[in-house]
C-alpha cells in the first residue's frame, strides 16, 4: 500500500486546504523537499497509522535526515533551550511561602 492512501474503506477525504500526498515514500520527500524552499515546517496527517508511520519513520525521515531537511532533537534539550530562552520566574512563591507559613 503506499503512504496515505485514502480510500473510501477508511475515511472520506474532506477538503480542508490542506495539501494532499498520495503515493511513494520517495514523492512525499520530493514534495517536502520542495515546499522547504518555502516554508520553515509542515504537520503530517497520516491517515492509517498503522500503515503510514512505519513508512514515516523508515524511509522518510531519513531520507529527510540525509538532505539535512529535519535534525532529531537532541536528548534533554527542550524548545526553550533550542530557543535560548530562560527560565521564566515562578509565579507562585508568594503562595507557596504563604502555606509553608500555616
């Protein structure tokens, strides 16, 4: 079966706007590839995952890898880290302070 195929027996397909890929894991990273010159990210939809994120995981992603268009993220880094953000300050020390008191 190739990646998302929407057949009937699994789920009408509703126009959304959103772009549709029917066929090889090879097509899917052509159209990712091209729409990376434009767009800094897409969601994927998979429409079986039982069948899709097997195909995701073993041969887009990294094929994907390969041509430097996604880099896993790095164990224990986190948005804020890949962001440079800092720690925002705690809200709640006042309250906390205050029940410690009771």
């Amino acid at each position: 079966m190739t990646l998302a195929r929407a057949d009937e027996r699994y789920a009408p397909w509703t126009d959304r706007g959103r772009l549709r890929h029917i066929g090889s894991a090879d097509g899917l990273v052509a159209v990712l590839e091209e729409l990376s010159r434009q767009l800094d990210g897409v969601r994927l939809h998979p429409l079986v995952l039982d069948e899709d994120l097997p195909v995701l995981s073993r041969l887009v992603l990294p094929a994907l890898s390969e041509r430097r268009l996604v880099a896993r993220p790095l164990p224990g880094a986190s948005l804020r880290s890949t962001l440079g953000l800092e720690r925002p300050a705690n809200r709640f020390p006042a309250a906390a302070v205050q029940e410690e008191a009771r």
